[in-house]
C-alpha cells in the first residue's frame, strides 16, 4: 500500500515539475482561432471534411492511372466551385469569420483550377503541372486548418 503510494507520488510529481511551473508536458496553447458552428452544421462540416480528404486520395489514385479526366471530375465536382451547393457553403459561410471564408474559396478556387490542369493533361499527358496543381489544392487544406478549429 504505502510502496504504492509513494509510486504516485512519484508519478505525480514527475508530471507536475518544479513548483510553480506549468507540467513539462503540458500541450501548448492552441493558436487556432476557435469558430463557433451550430452543432448540426459542426458535424455536417467534419463530414465534409472527411470527404474532401477521401476526394483528394481519390484524385492521387486516378492520377496515377494516367485516368487524368477522372480526376479532373472528382476535383471539380466535391471540391471546386461546381461543390459549393453540394456542401451548403452558403449557409455555413455566415457564421466564417472573414479569413476562414476566403480560405474556403482559396481551396474552391484551387480545385476548380486543378481540374482545368488535368483536363488538358489528358491530352498532353503532362503528369507534372497535375501533380503542381494538387499540391496548390492541398496547400489550401493546410492554411485553413493552420488558423481555424470548429471544435
Ligand atoms: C475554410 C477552412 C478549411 C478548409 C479550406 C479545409 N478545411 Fe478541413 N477542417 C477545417 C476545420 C475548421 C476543421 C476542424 C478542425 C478542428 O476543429 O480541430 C477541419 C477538419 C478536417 C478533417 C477532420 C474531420 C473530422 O472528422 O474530425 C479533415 C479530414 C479535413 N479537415 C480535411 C480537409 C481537406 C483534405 C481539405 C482540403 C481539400 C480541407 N480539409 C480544407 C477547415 C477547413
């Protein structure tokens, strides 16, 4: 009992550091400005997301098949501007803060431009100005998630 104690003591104490320090393995603080979403359209938007992230492996995947046209759809239909109704952008962009809308449109825009890329690589087969296009795509994922969290 008392050996077990003392374990926790041990333990605890490990975690706490010197006195009047923050724990050595306290995360920092989140630098993310925190949005505000409803809970439905909280839960709607991580789908999206999820979905956005299943689209761009669906997008590597076709690409890698030289399938450049498909590609060039799946791009364009569940991320670039042709996706907007899909994922009620209109009534999830009232509650963005300014930075976080144009972020989403910086991401629409991009996969909307990726399409047109790979479409005309389907017939120049130019795998490269493809693969330029995607990154600028996943570029936008980045900078979104880099100031934002829902949750
Ligand atoms: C306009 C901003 C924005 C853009 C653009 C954006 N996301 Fe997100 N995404 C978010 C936010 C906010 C979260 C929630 C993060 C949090 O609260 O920790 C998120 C979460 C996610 C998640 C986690 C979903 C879950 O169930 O928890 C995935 C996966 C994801 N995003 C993929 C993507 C991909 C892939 C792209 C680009 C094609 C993308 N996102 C573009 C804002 C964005």
């Amino acid at each position: 009992m008392k050996f077990w104690a003392a374990a926790m003591l041990a333990v605890l104490a490990g975690c706490a550091g010197p006195p009047g320090e923050p724990a050595a393995h306290a995360p920092a603080a989140d630098p993310r400005v925190m949005v505000q979403f409803p809970e439905m359209l909280r839960t709607h938007t991580l789908a999206n997301m999820r979905d956005h992230l299943l689209a761009l492996a669906e997008i590597q995947d076709q690409l890698s098949r030289g399938a450049y046209d498909k590609a060039s759809d799946i791009a364009e239909q569940r991320l670039g501007m042709s996706s907007l109704g899909l994922h009620g952008a209109h009534d999830v962009a009232k509650f963005m803060p300014q930075g976080m809308q144009a972020a989403g449109t910086a991401m629409h825009r991009s996969a909307s431009q990726f399409a047109i890329v790979a479409k005309d690589a389907s017939v120049t087969g130019d795998i490269k100005g493809s693969l330029a296009a995607l990154a600028r795509v996943s570029q936008t994922c980045v900078a979104c998630h880099a100031a934002y969290r829902i949750q």
